[in-house]
C-alpha cells in the first residue's frame, strides 16, 4: 500500500525511507551532491522523528568506521556519500564487506578529481567496483527511496550479511523534485523486520572479529565471501518480488525498455537510462528496432539475465560514464567478459561519455545509438569511443 | 671445483631473535659473491621473538634461481635450536644422501638416534662457540661455519666481506665464531631409510570455507589461550625466594600477562605460556628472578 503522490527532492525520499526503515545508527561526513541526505536525518534525529544514535564523524574513512562498530553491536547502520568522500572510505569498505556486516550506504555519484569536479558520473561507483559489497542503481527518486529499504532487506538477511550500496546519480536525483508515492509504516514495519545479527558485538557475550587471517585461512575467507556474493541474488530476487507485492513497483537484476523486437539495443546505468528510454520511443516510432537495457544489480553481477536480455540482439551499444585510464570502460568490459563464453552473441560498441556531469540530451541519445550503429556496420569494433568531446 | 647445475636447497630451523634470517642471507651473499646463483627468503609472519622460524636458501653454480616457494625437499637443514627437534618436524622431506647441521650440547653418539636416515649429521656446540668469541648466545654465524664445513656449499673465506658489511664492528667475533665452529664441528654418517614425511610443518588444521562462521567471526571467547606459546622460550625465569619481596613487579610488567602469585604468595610464570622474554628479570628491582637456559 502505498499513501498518495507527493513532490520531494530525491535525498529527501531516502531520508524518508531511512526514518521509514527505523535506521538505529548513521554516521556520515556531509560531501556534496550526498550532503541534503544525512542533513535530512540529522534533522529527524534532533527533533525525534527518528530514534537513531546520529555520529558526527571527521571525515568519511571516520563515518564508515564509526559504521563497522553500531553494525557490528548490531545496530541498523546507515551512511551516505560521494566521490572523494566514497575515496577516502575505501580501505574501509573492504572491512565491512569482509567482515559481513550489513551497513546500507547511498552513494550520489561524482566524478572524482582532478580536476575538481562536483557534478555527476560513474567513476566513484567504479572505484569501489571489486569492493565486495551488494550494488544497486537508481534512476529516479521512486527507485531510490524503494531500494534504499529493500537493501535494509536484503543486506540483513541472515543468509547474506553483505553491505549493500543504492547508488543515485548526483544531482539528477538528488537534487531533483520529483513525484514519489512513499510507504506507510505499519507496511515498512512489516516487510522489514528488526535487525537481529547472529554473532553481535556484546562483553557479556565475547566474540572475536576481525581477526589475523594468515596464508593457510585467507583464501578461504575470501571464497566464502565471494559464494555469499554470488548467492545473495536469490534474496535480491526474492526481496524485490514481495516488495512488487506490497508496493507495485517491481525491479529486476537487468531490466529490458521495448526490447521485445529490437536487434540493437543500448545498455545504461543509472539516471540517464530515463531520457534514453525517450530516445528509443521515438527512434521506435520512427519504424527502428532498438531497445534498451539497464544493469540494476551491478554487484554480484547479474551474468544470465544479462545473457537472457541479449540474446535476441545483433548489436548491443554500451554507455559507460567512466573511464578505466589505460584500459577498457568498467562496464563494457564486464559485458564483454559475460558474453564471450557464448557462441552466438551480439556485436559490442562502446561508448564512453557523460563524464563529470556533461549532459547527453535525448537527440544525444539517438546520434548515439546511429553512431553505434555506423560503428558496427563498418566493423569498427576494436576500441571505445570518447563521445562529445571538442577537438 | 666442477660447476654444477644442480640447485642446493637449505631450510633453516630456528627461532625468531637467533638470527636465522641473517645466517641465510649471508650465504646467499657470499654464494653471490663467488659467481655462484643463490637467494634467501624467510616464511614471512607474524613470528615474534622465540616462536619457531623457517628461512629458506637456494644455490646454484650456474642455473639462475627462479622458485619463489618454500623449500619442501631440501638438501641440507640447519638447526640453530635443538629444542626445536622436539616441537617440529625438522627432517621433513630432507632427501636421501642430505646434511643435518644441528646446534647441540650434546655429542654426535647422544644425538644421532634421534634421526632415522641416510643421512650426514654435523653437530656443533654453537651456542658454548657464540658465548665465547661473541659474548651473546646468538648462534647464526656461529652455524654458518659448521654448515660449510659439513657441506662444500661455499668457501669459509667468502663470508669475510658479507660479515664485514653486515657486523662492522662486531665482525671479528662472528668471523671468529666462523672459524671456530668450521673446526670443532663433529660429522657423522647416518644411517636408515627415510621415511616419508607424515608431517608438514602446518600442524594446525583449519576450517573449510564452508565452516567459516560469517565475517570468520570467531564466537568461543578467549581462544588464543589455545595456543601455548610457552615453547618459543629457550630461557625460564627462576625465583628466588630468599631475595623476593613479593612486591608483584614481575606479574605487572610481564608483556604476556602469565605472572601469577601462588598459595605462599610468592610470583611464578605458568611455563605454557611464558616465552622467556626477560623482562621480569630485568624488572625485579631485589634481583630475585634469574633466566636460566632450557635443556
């Protein structure tokens, strides 16, 4: 059950759903475009709307450290950031992820530096790709308020315990007023149950974690966490089909726009998805058969629905918004790797652009996809592209 | 001499703080520094003074040194602790026709039923050696000379400028330990068949990755009580009861918390976990607490 449509700036949404999901602990360091989240909390936590220990932290390495501990007493912990901030976490996101502690973060994607730059792309996200922690992406304000409390779901799930991250283009939705149908609480309450962690933190109770893991027990920690990963899917799916139950809003590890026909179609991420969809409604009226596709589970990466939504195509147009310097796009070069092992498979374009919030308009879209096409036809397959860039 | 293709393979037993590391770093220099192809390496951990130690060598007159692995099969082993012989496996996998180069009080007729092949055993009192020309008993350089003398791995004159480089001031007493050791230690051929290692060194069994508890969280508390360190010690503390005033500055600066007080009130250290560090010795302010050497 979902209560009426209402105008909200997507931070406040997953404010909303924080205070929705009865977050017991945040702690976080304010970087923009992430700073209206937590500025959000603090307010519902000042003036007790949310009854949540609020730890103000020196810096971000500080608040996901600060996040270790109330998850590890078993705490229901929640952080949010971006680019250096998510940077400056780093070493300590290993740590979470390796000792399976269920903290759920938003991250607004930024580029990052140099040069300066607080505008949106992908290159935070893939930064922290190999990071051992459930990724998911948003496009819009709805999404990022529903996968903020299934991540609570899914990351506290006793068959899982993996922190888990929604990310949300910086801006696009952070910043946006929107429409959002938010949920009730006696609903949230029911599809979200208190956090209970098997093997808390407690001195009357004395665990160790954390420990040595010298060579003759490291790679099995590793397998175990990398089989907790991989299995987690299961839950991702089954969470998100009773939350499509209780709220209409249905998610999927790939999700397919008008594929139904399409040879070529463009794979995306994250908000932008939304005015490409506009571009292959038109191109579509136009009498051209493309689709479009977008990864919502970027870890643990969804390799057969991927092979599933690709199978009918001839040509498939990958956007990437960041650069791997020296080396093939992050996203594309996974796709790549996920469909090389099958004997028939569509042909691979890849584009890279939108970097440090450039905008790509829905026209922009559409050269895109003509681009791809052109690329493929004269078999110019072996290199990405930088698109839109002045010479 | 013929140059030979064949790779020598060393491990050295010992325990951290003897030197182990920097004996089989300077053979490996000296070796280089004949012409010869050789390279040391520890087994990297987390060893602490006293715990047992492995370091590994490998020379070669002409063939270039490329494993990066622990020695398995060697060749040779050398035992700077003869405590050692008791708590590990030291001749695992040693090959038929291999050299045992043991520190040891003891003489060759003492020793020699504790191994079973065919093997060449050199004993030599080092740490008796390294008392002497060194004044501490730190016995590495001291096995280094017994190990050429039971093996024709390098010349004893090679080790002069490694020495040098690596003592300085000290280098005379090494050497000289060298030297002393080069002559009094004791061969003896060995011997009975080999048998096939029914140990490796890792005694420990460790969980499968399926066992792992999330996040390897660890839920018996305190189990570090487990391990008993106390066998990485090579000295005791000893009270004495006519000097100690029971006044507890032992057990407050004991770094391993394995000071207690007995039912007549008088301090001693549980032998399980005490490593022998010394350090209550040096505390007692009534110089009651004397390090006595294990046998």
């Amino acid at each position: 059950m979902t209560t009426k449509r209402i105008g909200m700036e997507g931070s406040f949404a997953i404010a909303e759903a924080i205070k929705l999901a009865r977050v017991e602990a945040i702690a976080a360091y304010p970087i923009t475009p992430q700073t209206h989240i937590v500025e959000r909390l603090a307010e519902f936590v000042a003036n007790g709307e949310l009854d949540a220990e609020y730890i103000p932290v020196e810096s971000e390495h500080s608040a996901m450290s600060a996040c270790l501990g109330t998850s590890a007493v078993g705490a229901r912990t929640f952080t949010a950031t971006a680019s250096q901030g998510l940077e400056l976490m780093h070493e300590v996101l290993y740590v979470a992820s390796g000792l399976r502690l269920p903290i759920v973060m938003t991250v607004a994607n930024r580029a990052l530096s140099a040069p300066l730059s607080i505008w949106t792309d992908h290159s935070d996200a893939m930064a922290i790709r190999d990071c051992g922690w459930i990724q998911i992406f948003a496009e819009n304000a709805q999404q990022a308020f529903d996968l903020v409390l299934c991540a609570f779901r899914i990351a506290e799930d006793l068959t899982v315990l993996l922190p888990t991250i929604v990310h949300i283009d910086g801006f696009y939705i952070s910043h946006t007023i929107e429409s959002v149908e938010l949920l009730e609480q006696k609903v949230v309450d029911k599809f979200l149950p208190e956090y209970r962690h098997p093997y808390p933190l407690n001195p009357d109770k004395p665990v160790t974690m954390g420990a040595f893991g010298p060579p003759p027990i490291y790679t099995e920690t590793k397998k175990a966490h990398e089989v907790a990963l991989r299995d987690s899917k299961k839950v991702i799916l089954k969470v998100w089909q009773e939350f499509g139950k209780l709220s209409g809003s249905h998610y999927a590890p790939v999700e397919s726009y008008k594929t139904e026909d399409a040879d070529v179609l463009l794979l995306c991420m994250g908000s932008f998805s939304e005015t490409a969809m506009m571009s292959i409604d038109k191109m579509q009226a136009e009498g051209q058969k493309v689709g479009l596709i977008r990864l919502r589970l970027w870890r643990p990466f969804p390799t057969e629905e991927l092979r599933q939504a690709v199978s009918k195509a001839q040509l498939l147009i990958v956007f990437d918004r960041a650069l791997s310097l020296g080396g093939a796009p992050p996203v594309c070069s996974e796709i790549q790797a996920a469909l090389y092992p099958l004997k028939t498979k569509p042909k691979i374009v890849s584009f890279v652009g939108s970097l440090g919030g450039r905008e790509i308009s829905i026209q922009g879209f559409e050269e895109l996809i003509n681009n791809g096409m052109n690329r493929a036809k004269r078999g110019k397959l072996d290199e990405f592209e930088i698109i839109g860039v002045r010479e | 001499m013929e140059k030979r293709d064949k790779i020598i393979e060393i491990r050295w037993h010992g325990r951290g703080g003897q030197g182990a590391v920097t004996s089989a770093e300077l053979l490996a220099l000296a070796a280089i520094e004949e012409g010869k192809f050789a390279q040391a390496f520890p087994s990297f951990g987390p060893e602490r003074r006293g715990a047992p130690v492995l370091v590994f060598n490998r020379v070669s007159d002409k063939t270039p040194i490329r494993a990066r692995v622990s020695v398995i099969n060697p060749d040779i082993v050398v035992i700077l602790d003869p405590g050692l012989i008791y708590i590990t496996d030291v001749t695992a996998g040693l090959k038929e026709g291999g050299v045992i180069v043991i520190n040891t009080t003891k003489a060759v007729v003492d020793i020699k039923s504790e191994f079973n092949g065919s093997w060449k055993l050199a004993v030599v009192n080092a740490t008796s050696i390294a008392r002497d020309t060194i004044g501490v008993p730190i016995v590495n350089t001291t096995m280094l000379g017994a190990l050429v003398k039971a093996t024709d791995i390098i010349e004893l004159e090679s080790l002069a400028e490694p020495l040098k480089e690596r003592f300085g001031a000290r280098a005379k007493g090494n050497s000289d330990a060298c030297h002393r050791a080069y002559k009094e230690t004791e061969i003896a051929e060995l011997s009975g068949v080999v048998k096939k290692p029914t140990k490796t060194f890792e005694t420990e069994t460790f969980p499968s990755w399926q066992e792992l508890l999330p996040g390897s969280v660890i839920p018996e508390a305190g189990n570090a009580k487990q391990y008993r360190t106390g066998d990485w010690k090579s000295e005791s503390p000893i009270w004495d009861h006519q000097k100690c005033i029971k006044c507890g500055i032992c057990y407050l600066f004991c770094p391993e918390g394995c000071i207690g007080q007995n039912k007549d009130g008088y301090f001693e250290a549980n032998p399980y976990y005490c490593k022998g560090c010394g350090i209550c010795a040096r505390e007692c302010w009534t110089e009651a607490i004397k390090m006595v050497e294990e046998e």
